[in-house]
C-alpha cells in the first residue's frame, strides 16, 4: 500500500466499484471496504435495475412520472432527468461487461413489474441483482492494475490538506495510517443499523455521512427514509431483517392481515402495487384498527416451480426459518431499508467541498424525493458514480493532482475506552420516534439525551476503535434526523 493516490475510494458497493472501473492506467485509485469487499448493501439488493429499455412499451416521461409520484413530487428533476435518459446506457454496459440479467430465449432482458411502476422495466438476475451486479463489478475491478482493493480497512478520520486534497485516517488491525489522495468519492452505503430494525448489512452505519458532515459537507434531507413494507418478521428480536422483495408483489403476491383478509386496496386502489411508504403506512393503520402486529405476504397461489426459479433466495431464506413460500403465508412487517437524503451533491456527484464526491445512497442526487421508487437505487449508484469519475477524469488533465502540504495528525489508538450502550440507546430513539409514522413528541424529548450523547462519543480522551467511529455515527445521524423532523414539524 502506498501513502498516496489519485483517488481514493471508500465503500465497496456497486457505485464504488463501478466508479473504480471508470478510470484509465494513468490515474492510480484505491478502494476501501470497511470489511469484506462483497460486504454491502448493494449485494442486499433484490429486485433489480429500472431502466426504459423497451421504447416500444415505456418511455422516460413514464419513468420520471413514476417516481414523482412516489417521491410525493419532492424529487429534483433535473437529476432526474439524468438519472432517466442516461441510466439506460450504463445497464447496457453491465450486460456488455458480463453482468448475467435473466432473458427470453430469444436473449432479449426480461423485464419485471414492482410497485410504483406503471411499466415492466426492471431489469433483474433472479431475485439477487445486487449481487450478481457486485461479483461482476469486482473481479473487474479487481484485474485492473492502476486499482488497489483494501478490504477490512475502516475509514476512521477525514481532513483537509492546505494544499488541496485530503488526508484519511484508515484503520486495520487497530493500526492507523495516514493516506493522502486529491480526490475522494465517499461511497459509504447508508444508515440502516442506527434502527433497532433493519434489513441493511453490519456496515450500514452512515460513517462517511458524519465523516462529510464534521468536515463541512452540506447534509440534506436525512429525515428522508424509507421503510419496507415487506421485512421478514422472524420469531426472535434479530436487528437485520432479509428483505422480501418488491418483485414478490410485482409477481403477484397479495397482503393479508392478522385475520387472512386482503386489506390494501380498503385503503389505495393501487392495492399491493402502491408505492412503499404508501403500503407501509397502510399496514401500521390495519394494525392499529385490528390491535395486531401480525401481516402476511402470500404468493401460494402461483406455481411452485415459478416461485422456486424466480425467486431462489428468498425462497431459500424463508426454508430456513421454517417457512416454505410455495405453501406458506410469510410473515412480514415494515422495516428501514433505504435513505433518500445524505451528503448533498449536485449532477455531478460534487459536494460543497471542492474534491469531496459521495455517490449511492449515502448521497443525496434529489432524485427520489421523500420516497424511493422500487429499483431506483441501483440505477442512481450506476449513473453519478460514472458521472463523479468522468469529473475527476476531466479535473486531473486540467488541473493535474495536488500534493500533500500538511503533516497529518491522525486519531490516536491510545487512551479509555468507550461505554457500552451508546447505539442501543439511539437504535432505541429512533424506532420510537421515527418509525413509518413519526412522533414529534418524542423527538423532543431525546435531543436532550441525543446531546448528551454527543459530547460523550467526541470526548477527546477516547481511544480510537470501530467501536467509536460507529458510536459517533449513530449519534450523530439521530442528532441530524431529529433536527430534521422537529423543524418540520415546526413549519408545518
């Protein structure tokens, strides 16, 4: 490993690596993984790639319409228009780099239905897109000379040099070194395990979204998150939930209630299909009429064998907690699962600060407004993350590279370490004060232990661990959120 590089990449999701992949020989890149490199929430990801392919059929003003709609029209257009009319051509791109979409025999993309679209254009491998997307992307990657891969490497400080760039702290083995690199694209996933209920990897924890944040970095819209309506409900109290894809109800799964009742469309013509947060709020509305926290997805009425083909893993996940989806009602509830707001950036992928990129769900494009229509994600982490290496490309033949000025004063391993409890607590918060239907109330009664918080985890006498870095996220992010939800809560 060197001490530094053209560009520096943190996160090992689709849109790290795929923006890896963008750059020629010339530019020496690095690309850090918090722990495994196939570790993330990309590879989580189900239902596939939304994209109009079939012009025939679809068109972009559907695509756009679709998620406005969804985004209750809160959306930013012109990146939405970008995502739209270029996502296409990077799909494309995937299928030419070996990425193995299901087709037709006739070798045309088979293109599915989820909720919220008004066409089949999602693009798919099976029910495991994501990772399919990242195993490819990364033996790509990983075959290109001017790219090193760092897996179980945290990122555990970020600062400015005076000339220009930025220093990080990245720690292995709870040894810390100092790497310098005149770009950085944070690529840094979500914020999942600040709930005490999710369906996000271990590495979901918003660091790089703290990270841009102490540094300057305007965050936007972090109150914006998104809740499935479909999460396993297994019978323990387990933190991560394996998610039941959107393409279930696409395929024509329907919702029942505690009784066995179908009960969506009492409440949206759009019935099964409506948008997440929509079919969400509808679910903790029959619960409360019912008095019961019990919901089921049922898709026994298709074919066993087409449920076993279409959906292999979900089928295979839900075996093993005892449940066989060709013969039993699975059990579902909401659950968080994806952010819409973060690190703001323009079209570009560029930051306020000059250098400083953020790309796949740790950014905010604007593109999914208040709510992210089905299969939007992968689309968003394909095209800005090629759209921030095509920048940093044009920058470094104009501008060249800056060079390291300062010497670097990276976090110290030395010192007392921290108490234990800290996420509990926040996770704790959180599901009470934002969960599907927000409690303003409650809000205002944990900023005071929220703050406490704060100054508690950025203490200087702590000693630098995973621990800490992830207890500072967790604090801070339901600092942000509930900042968020108590202001909006005052202008309406």
């Amino acid at each position: 490993m060197k001490d530094n590089y053209d560009v520096i990449i943190v996160g090992s999701g689709v849109s790290g690596l795929y923006a890896a992949l963008q750059f020629g020989n010339e530019i020496s890149v690095l690309v850090i993984s918090k722990r495994e490199l196939s570790l993330s929430n990309s590879s989580l990801a189900q239902g596939g790639v939304a994209a109009v392919l079939d012009k025939d059929n679809d068109n972009y003003k559907l695509h756009i319409a679709d998620t406005l709609i969804a985004g209750g029209y809160k959306n930013d257009l012109s990146a939405l228009e970008v995502l739209v009319t270029e996502g296409p051509s990077d799909v494309l791109r995937l299928r030419e780099l070996g990425v193995q979409f299901d087709s037709d025999s006739q070798g045309n993309l088979s293109m599915t239905l989820e909720g919220g679209h008004s066409r089949h254009r999602i693009a798919h491998h099976k029910d495991s897109t994501g990772r399919e997307i990242v195993r490819q992307l990364l033996e790509l990657v990983a075959a290109k000379p001017n790219v090193e891969l760092l897996e179980n490497t945290m990122l555990c400080s970020l600062q400015k040099d005076s000339g220009g760039g930025f220093w990080l702290g990245i720690m292995t083995d709870d040894k810390i070194k100092p790497v310098f690199a005149p770009y950085v694209i944070l690529g840094t996933g979500g914020i999942g395990r600040v709930f005490k209920y999710t369906t996000n990897s271990a590495i979901a924890t918003g660091d790089g979204i703290t990270m841009a944040y102490n540094l300057g970095a305007k965050i936007r819209n972090l109150s914006y998150i998104q809740f499935h309506p479909t999460g396993f409900a297994p019978q323990d109290d387990s933190h991560e939930r394996f998610l039941i894809s959107e393409a279930v109800r696409g395929e024509g799964a329907f919702l029942r209630n505690a009784n066995g009742d179908r009960f969506v469309k009492n409440y949206d013509e759009r019935g099964e299909l409506a948008p997440r947060d929509v079919v969400s709020r509808i679910i903790i509305q029959e619960g409360r009429r019912l008095g019961s926290d019990k919901f089921y997805l049922d898709i026994t009425h298709k074919d066993p064998d087409f449920i076993r083909n279409r959906f292999p893993m979900i089928y295979e996940k839900c075996l093993e907690e005892g449940i066989d989806m060709t013969k039993d009602w699975i059990p579902i509830y909401p659950t968080q699962h994806y952010l819409m707001g973060g690190i703001n950036v323009d079209t570009k992928a560029r930051t306020n600060i000059p250098g400083l990129y953020a790309v796949g769900e740790c950014s905010h494009t604007g593109i999914h407004g208040k709510n992210r229509l089905a299969s939007n994600s992968l689309l968003e982490a394909l095209v800005f993350s090629r759209r921030a290496a095509d920048d940093i490309i044009l920058n470094v033949r104009v501008n060249g590279c800056a060079k390291p000025k300062d010497e670097p004063e990276m976090p110290s391993g030395e010192g007392r370490p921290l108490r234990k409890g800290i996420r509990t607590t926040i996770r704790n918060i959180l599901q009470e004060a934002h969960f599907v239907t927000l409690d303003t109330k409650k809000a205002m009664e944990s900023m005071p232990v929220i703050e406490g918080l704060l100054a508690e985890v950025y203490a200087d006498d702590l000693a630098m661990s995973k621990d800490l870095i992830e207890a500072r996220s967790a604090v801070t992010v339901a600092y942000i959120v509930l900042n968020e939800d108590i202001e909006n809560a005052k202008n309406n």
